[in-house]
C-alpha cells in the first residue's frame, strides 16, 4: 500500500483533493495523511465502519456514509483530483 501512494507523489500533493473509496477502518487513508494529503472524502457504506472512521479521524478527512452508486448525487467529479481504492485488489 505504501508503494500505491509514493507513486503518486505530486508537487503539490496537500492540495489535492483525494476521493477513497471504501474506505472502512481508515488504513489508506491513514498513509494518504501521513503523505500529506489533506483533502481527502473517505466513502464507507457500513454505518459501524463511518462512525469508526469519523472517531479516528474526526474533522481531518470529510466522511460520507453512502453507497458509492449514490456518489455522483454527493460529489461533484469537477472536484476530484485522485480516486482511491484498494477494494478491486481484493478479488485478485
């Protein structure tokens, strides 16, 4: 996963904004901050899971608890610079 993010070391890396894709206990995103990012909208649809990330995280990453099909009605593509997620790997 580290490798994931220090391929995509940009300039201006903390003004990115960063959509991560379910996003469950908050590990991704973790690394995404301690890289430097500090737009990030992590997406989760488990209520369990969005009420841990938002007591880890609290103010420092915009959580939404929403399927990612209802996405497109929550954030605006324009708005989006990378979209993350480590969920395709796991059927590989």
């Amino acid at each position: 996963v580290q490798n994931l993010v220090d391929i995509h070391k940009l300039d201006k890396i903390g003004t990115l904004n960063v959509l991560e894709l379910g996003a469950g206990t908050g590990r991704i995103t973790k690394i995404l901050i301690d890289e430097g990012f500090r737009h990030i909208t992590a997406v989760e649809v488990d209520p369990n899971l969005t009420q841990f990330m938002r007591e880890r995280f609290h103010k420092s990453v915009n959580i939404l608890n929403i399927n990612a099909m209802d996405l497109p009605h929550q954030v605006s593509p324009k708005s989006v610079d990378i979209i993350i997620s480590i969920l395709p790997l796991i059927y590989i």
